[in-house]
C-alpha cells in the first residue's frame, strides 16, 4: 500500500512540474483540441495542473516527455483544461489539484497524496501509478475531443 501510494505521488509530482512552456488555460483563444473536463474537487482552493503526453515515454514520471502543461482555474468545484492546436495521435492526461497554490503535487513523510489527482479514462493506481495503455485515447485531429476526469483524494 505504501509502495503504491509513493509510487502515485512520485509521478504526479513529477507530472506537475512548471515546464517552460506551460500555459494557463484561457492564454490562447479557443480552438480545436483536446478539452478535459474535471469534476469532483472537494473545494475550488488553489488551481488545477493538467498534463498532455504523447505517448508511453516516460509515462507518467519524466515530465521531459510532456507535450503541454496546463494550470486552470476550479470553480464550483469543476475545472477545465483546454489543449489547442494538437495534432492527431494517442495521448494520455494526468492532473492534480493544487489545493495550495505552490504549483507541485504534495505528498506526506510517507508519500501519501495529501491533494487530490486524476488519470484519463479514470484509470486508479492500482500498487502503482495506472500505464499509457490504461490511460490513452485517439484524437483524430480535427474537433474538440472532450474527455471526462474525476479527481480522487485518498
């Protein structure tokens, strides 16, 4: 259980890292994409980190292999990251709230996710962070593919 618990904080921390490219959701006008919407926050405090892979690369530990990260506002208690502009492929999302605004993923002595995280198709860690495989869907590349998280607290 702890192993599965360091593992899941371990690639979210690292998953929510500022990159030099990030974007605050809203920064770019609307456009066809990816859309994630986020639900079940246990209140609209700090912000909401999302992250777009690409592929099996690194998933979910090498925040190098991101193709864009993505910080939102929550409000009633649902928030909403929008990645414009992506091409056709297989990707993954993880996200996490940043229930204190200090833009990392924080975890106890123990690793214990002391804030609330998510994978795309709902995957749970299961004695470790979920795979690519669990997590990937298609985006065709044309349209707004919209995609639905729930955020887990443990």
């Amino acid at each position: 259980m702890r192993i599965r618990i360091r593992l899941v904080a371990f690639a979210l921390l690292l998953a929510a890292v500022a990159l030099p490219g990030a974007a605050r959701a809203g920064d770019a006008a609307k456009a066809d994409g990816i859309k994630v919407e986020v639900t079940g926050f246990r209140n609209d405090k700090g912000q909401l980190g999302c992250s777009l892979w690409p592929g099996p690369e690194g998933f979910p530990r090498d925040d190098s292999d991101i193709l864009r990260h993505i910080w939102a506002k929550i409000q009633g208690k649902r928030g909403e990251c929008d990645f414009a502009g992506v091409p056709a492929g297989e990707y993954a999302v993880t996200l996490f709230h940043d229930e204190n605004g200090n833009g990392k993923f924080d975890s106890n002595f123990f690793g214990y996710p002391l804030e609330g995280y998510g994978f795309s198709n709902n995957a749970k860690a299961q004695f470790k962070a979920p795979s690519f495989d669990e997590t990937k869907f298609h985006y065709d590349g044309t349209g707004t593919k919209q995609i639905s998280v729930q955020v887990i607290y443990r």
